[in-house]
C-alpha cells in the first residue's frame, strides 16, 4: 500500500488576484506561498518520504522542494490544467468572452475542453492517473510527496472517488494544504485527510 501526500503549490500571484487562472503559466509562489511551505514542511516533519514528485512547473516544484528539503522528481503528466483561453483570466472575464465554453465545460468537463481549446477532464485524469499507477507498479508500499496543483488535483480525486467530474468544484484544496491517501491494488483510493493544517 503506497501513502500519499498530495498537496496544491504555495500561493502565486495569480492566486492573490482574484484567483486567476494559472494552468501552463510558469510564476513563482510568492512570500505568503513561500511561508505556506514552510508551515507544511513543519507540519509533516516526522514523516519519512521514499519519494517527492511534482509537477514540472516552478510554483509547484519549489513547494516541494521546501517541504521536503530533499531532492524533486518532476513528472509532466502532474502539470496543471491546459486552460486554453481561460490563461491568465478570472472566471468573472472569461465567462463574459466564452459563456459557451464555461456553460459546456461546468456540465461535463469530461468530454469539453477548457477554455475552447484547452484540455478535455479525461485526458487530465487520464495522464494523473497513469502517474500514480505508474508509481504503484513501481513501488509495493512506501510514503511519498506529490505536489500538483488546484485543477488536476480536484479532478483526480473526484474521479477516483467516482463522483461526476462535473462535481469536482465541491472539492476545495487550499493552497499547501496536506490532503492524504492510500493507494493499493486491494483496497484502491482511500481518502484520509484533505487541507489539514497546523
């Protein structure tokens, strides 16, 4: 059985500004992200990591790396979201330029594409999920580190849980907040703890 610790990168500046949508965008976490690293890195001390991943983007990777104070595996198919047109915008503006494209991918994000031409939830679940199946065929048990990001997180998780992916807004992960599970081929996801803090 593998234990994961799946946490959403520190705070951007994009986050800050009305939650802009950050997908392919490559920008730091900033001060508050920084320290929201920290608090975790403090948080989860005691546990003894056999591996960190993360996501190959910069906000996402030095997370891990201040958490973990140990060397980062990064793994494309943990990048966040391709979010097409939506990039750099908030939800606000970019409803007013392609209602369409937001009422279709609020119904079924499985079959639609994010912001027009962005990725469909299939092909995002699809890639995280072969991540993680690559890793429990890999190891048969262990403790591990995966840092990801606010879109691809939620869309994993509902989908293993089995909810419609068009539900995975009810799923909130805070920035470098601690969300637990336990992967195995017996049991399959268990979700433990989601945005645990100090």
């Amino acid at each position: 059985m593998l234990t994961i610790y799946l946490l959403r990168h520190g705070e951007t500046d994009f986050n800050a500004q009305n939650n802009r949508y950050c997908g392919r965008t490559d920008i730091p976490v900033n001060a508050k992200g920084r320290a929201q690293a920290e608090a975790v890195r403090r948080q989860l001390e005691g546990v003894n990591f056999t591996g960190v991943y993360s996501s190959p983007l910069l906000r996402a990777y030095k997370t891990a790396q201040i958490v973990s104070g140990r060397e980062v595996t990064k793994d494309k198919r943990l990048i966040e979201v391709d979010f097409g047109l939506w990039e750099g915008k908030t939800r606000k503006q970019f409803i007013e330029e392609h209602p369409d494209s937001w009422e279709k991918w609020s119904a079924d994000p499985s079959t639609n594409r994010a912001g027009v031409n962005g990725e469909t939830g299939q092909e995002i679940v699809s890639r995280v999920d072969a991540f993680f199946e690559e890793l429990l065929g890999t190891h048969q048990e262990g403790t591990f580190l995966v840092v990801a990001h606010n879109g691809v997180n939620r869309l994993f998780m509902a989908h293993k849980l089995g909810m419609p992916l068009a539900n995975y807004r009810r799923i909130v992960q805070q920035n470098s907040s601690v969300t637990r599970f336990t992967l195995s081929n017996d049991e399959g996801f268990t979700l433990e703890l989601l945005n645990s803090k100090l």
